[in-house]
C-alpha cells in the first residue's frame, strides 16, 4: 500500500539571496535594479528588483506588475503598499506598519511576512505558493479566487477572513486566530484544529442546510 502523505505540507522557503555589499539608489518605475539598496518611494510600479533591499516611509508605495526576486522589505511604514499583479520570487517583508498590504492577482512563489502590523492584506485571485505569514497582527484577510498552496500562518490573529472562492491545497490555517470566516464553504483543502472547527460549528451547520436550535 502507498505511504500517505502527510497534509498540510509545509510551505518550500529560501530567505532572499542578498550580496553582502548593496549600492544606494534611487528607484523609478520600469526600472531595472540590481543589488540595490532603495528607499521606498510611490512609483516603481512595473519596474524589476533582483537582490535588493527596499525599506523607509512613503505614503503610498505603488510596485503594482513589479518584478522581484530576492528582495526583502524591511519596517516600511505607509498606507498603501500595491503589489497588485506583481511576480515575486523569494520576498521577505519584515516589521512594519502598513494599512494596505495588495498583493491582488499577483503570482507569488516563496514569500516570508513577519512581525508586521497589517490593517487589510488582499489576496483577491492571487496564485500564491510557499508562503509563510508569522507573527503578524491582521484585520482583514481577503482571499476571494485566490489560490493557495503551501501557505502557512504562525502566531497570526485576524478579525475578518474572506475564503470564498478560494483553492486551497496545504493551507496551513492553525496558527492563525480569526474571530470570523466569510465562507467556511471554501475552506477545502485547508488544516484548522479542533478548537477552531468547535468554534465555527454552528456556521458549518448552517453552510450544510442544518437548522440548529436549542
């Protein structure tokens, strides 16, 4: 008989790959950044960053259909952070205050997000892999048509989380305290502990057509 594997399986993470020694630059959309160090600024949207570091304040911070592979973002604190339709690659953001966190339609492989404070972070039909949310303060999780695999939460609290929609395979939602669901319909292919399923019981009641009643 075939050994069965064990679910959730846990996300594939490489930490970015950064160069010792990185230059000061200035970023600028359609750019092209190589081992750059590079404040935060409001339009770099669609530019490409390989092995850089981005970090500093700026009100809005537009890196919607950027390219990035190897880069961390370090306690940037703004409104808006868009990576609306971006391609990532192993990206790490660290620390942090950020009130919109829009990785919306964006392809995202290896992404590490620790230690951050995060008012609405949106997934919304993003395809995201080996993913790993720790140690982060969360409003509201948005993951209508997302699809997601490998992706794990540690030590995480929400208020509100929106699945509907969502394609799971290995979501690894047992880290993460959430006062609500949106669909619990959706929650296929996801990994909750028994605390939580007692919790959301009269919800998954209700999702099944069950009237409860005392």
């Amino acid at each position: 008989m075939a050994r069965r594997t064990e679910r959730p399986l846990p996300p594939r993470i490489s930490l970015p790959d950064l160069p010792d020694a990185l230059e000061d630059a200035v970023g600028r959309r359609h750019g092209d950044h190589i081992a750059q160090r590079i404040p935060l600024a409001q339009d770099l949207a669609h530019a490409q960053f390989e092995q850089c570091s981005l970090s500093g304040t700026a009100e809005h911070v537009d890196l919607a259909g950027a390219t990035l592979m190897d880069v961390e973002i370090v306690d940037a604190r703004t409104a808006v952070l868009s990576l609306k339709d971006a391609t990532i690659r192993r990206l790490r953001i660290a620390g942090g205050r950020i009130g919109t966190l829009d990785l919306s339609g964006a392809h995202v492989a290896e992404l590490v997000v620790e230690h951050a404070r995060i008012d609405y972070l949106s997934l919304a039909a993003a395809k995201i892999q080996d993913t790993l949310f720790t140690d982060c303060t969360l409003a509201t999780v948005d993951l209508p048509a997302a699809t997601a695999t490998r992706v794990c939460f540690e030590r995480c609290r929400a208020d509100e989380v929106d699945t509907r929609g969502l394609r799971a395979d290995s979501l690894d939602l047992r880290g993460l305290d959430a006062q609500a669901f949106l669909d619990v319909s959706s929650l296929s292919g996801a990994t909750l502990t028994t605390h939580q399923v007692q919790l959301l019981a009269g919800v998954f009641a209700r999702a099944a057509g069950i009237d409860v009643q005392d």
